[in-house]
C-alpha cells in the first residue's frame, strides 16, 4: 500500500503569510495551476493511484478535485480528522501580527490552538484506519502544511523537518507495522514550470 500526501495548492493567505488553519480560504489561481501540474506529473509516473481523499476545508478539497479528475480516479468521503490544526485566535494573523501582539513565543501561549499532541493523535489514527480499510490501494490524501508536518514527527520524530512547500508530495509506502518514506516534500513538477 502506498499513501501520496499532498499539501493544497496555494491560497492568498499562503501568499500574505497568514495562518490559516480551519479558516476555509480558497485557492487562488496560481494554486490551482500547481494542481494541474501536480496531476500532470503524477499521470507521467510509474505509481498507479486508485483513491483520492481530501480535507473537508475548500482549498484541500479543490485540490484533491483537479487531481482526482486528471487520473481519473474517485474522490473519497472528505475526512474531518486530516483537516488543517485549529490556530484559534491566531487565524488570519501574519507573522508580524501575531508577534506585536503576543510576542516571539506566541505559540507557546494558549490563543485556542490545538496541541501537537491532539493533530498527532488524530493524524495517526486516520493512518491506521485508512490502512486497515484499503490494505492493498494506493491513496492520494490531500491535507495541509501544519497537519502533515506533525504527522511527519509523529511517524519520524526529529529526522524530517523542512517547511512543506504548497503541491508537495510525499509518498510513504506501507510495510507491516511501518511507514517507509519513498519520496518526501518534493516539488518537482512546480520547479520545472517555473519560467
């Protein structure tokens, strides 16, 4: 089994570097041209994608759409469980906001964010049940930057830590009880379109 975990395309929040969160911010049209590609070079390559699922928050979901309909394969359920963290009262601040506001440390107060803990415990849960339900599929799974990232350290600890770029793909191949990373952050197809 082989899951291809995709950050959105990107959004006008992603280009003024505010936090998004559960704030459902759409796609702008560069992020939906990062889709295209991102289908493009998923329908030139070797791996075969029978599934694809998505965040229930817009800018997952229309990714996930664009792609689903480039290799033509079904668009699952959108799954609560990989939506983006809660950033409470922290959504739709840039950086500089956020730290006139709160100071440096912001992120170690408590502004109604979800923890590390909680994404990690939600993220891990929707791997395994994902794995018990589709042991022999391969499934795109089309979520955001904050979430991934703690699934990264909730499956690898320490050893993977580079920001995640908007469109990249990460492909994990299932062994018995592991996860084993083929592929991480790669943007490829977005690099090679850039003139």
């Amino acid at each position: 089994m082989l899951i291809g975990l995709i950050r959105h395309g990107l959004t006008d929040w992603n280009a003024e570097g505010r936090i998004q969160g559960q704030s459902d911010i759409p796609l702008n049209d560069e992020g939906r041209r990062q889709a295209e590609m991102l289908g493009d070079r998923l329908l030139q390559e070797t791996y075969r994608w029978d599934y694809c699922i998505t965040s229930s928050l817009s800018r997952a979901a229309e990714t996930g759409r664009i792609i689903a309909a480039k290799l033509g394969i079904p668009l699952l359920e959108p799954d609560e469980r990989i939506r983006e963290r809660a950033y409470g009262q922290v959504e739709g601040m840039t950086s500089m906001q956020r730290e006139e506001k709160w100071g440096k440390d912001w992120n170690l107060l408590s502004l109604g964010q979800e923890t590390d803990e909680q994404l990690q415990v939600r993220a891990l849960a929707f791997m395994e049940e994902i794995a018990a339900r589709y042991p022999e599929k391969n499934i795109l799974v089309i979520s955001h930057g904050g979430f991934l990232a703690q699934l990264y350290i909730a499956l690898y600890k320490d050893k993977y830590s580079e920001r995640l770029g908007n469109l990249s793909l990460t492909i994990l191949e299932k062994k018995e009880k592991e996860w084993n990373p083929l592929l991480y952050n790669c943007t490829r197809h977005i690099l090679q379109n850039q003139h």
